[in-house]
C-alpha cells in the first residue's frame, strides 16, 4: 500500500458580516490573511496538495498565484446561516479526492 496523500483544504469566504473582505484585506504588510495561511501551507511540507475553496472568483486569483487549487464553493457553504460543521462536510463532500488520502483542515477565522 502506497503512502496516503495528505491534503489541506483553506476555507476563504469572500464575504463577512463584520469585517468584509477580510481574509483578503492587507494582514501582515502586503499580505493578506489568504497570502499568510497559503504561504504556511506551502512552507510546512507536510501538504501533497493545497486546495483554497470560495464562492468568489477573485480567491481564485490567490490560489493561481500561490499555485495551490481552487474549488469554486457552493455558495451554500458560505451562508452565515450554514452552521460551520455542515459547511465543512459539504466542502470535503466536494473535494476531488480519491480514496488514498488523509486530511488535515487547517482553519482560520471564516
């Protein structure tokens, strides 16, 4: 049996009802919130793959620039109604993974 892949998968909603934008607004200099947890990802070695997942086309931008995947979201999954814990099971539902996989879900502040 060959070694299981571990995947991250990096939540990144487009939207917030305090702070908008906020997971792509200037964090750390230049930086956004986004640009940090992709840049740790990445810098861990730990990942085989880095998928960031959003409803908003712009975060596809990031993850094209950090050259990680992006799964564009349900937008259902993105609801402040959605309870977290339903919106987390609906995105690994929709991550195109195969079997052979372990994965690590590294969250931030959605």
């Amino acid at each position: 049996m060959s070694k299981p892949k571990c995947v991250a998968l990096v939540p990144a909603k487009a939207h917030s009802g305090r702070l908008p934008e906020k997971n792509l607004r200037p964090f750390v200099g230049e930086k956004s919130l986004l640009d940090v947890k992709l840049e740790q990802c990445k810098a861990s070695g730990v990942f085989d793959e880095i998928y960031v997942s959003s409803e908003a086309d712009r975060v596809a931008e990031y993850a094209t620039r950090h050259a990680v995947d992006f799964l564009l979201r349900n937008p259902k999954w993105s609801s402040d109604a959605t309870p977290w814990s339903e919106a987390l099971v609906g995105l690994l539902d929709e991550m195109p993974v195969d079997d052979d996989y372990s994965l690590k879900v590294g969250t931030y502040s959605q």
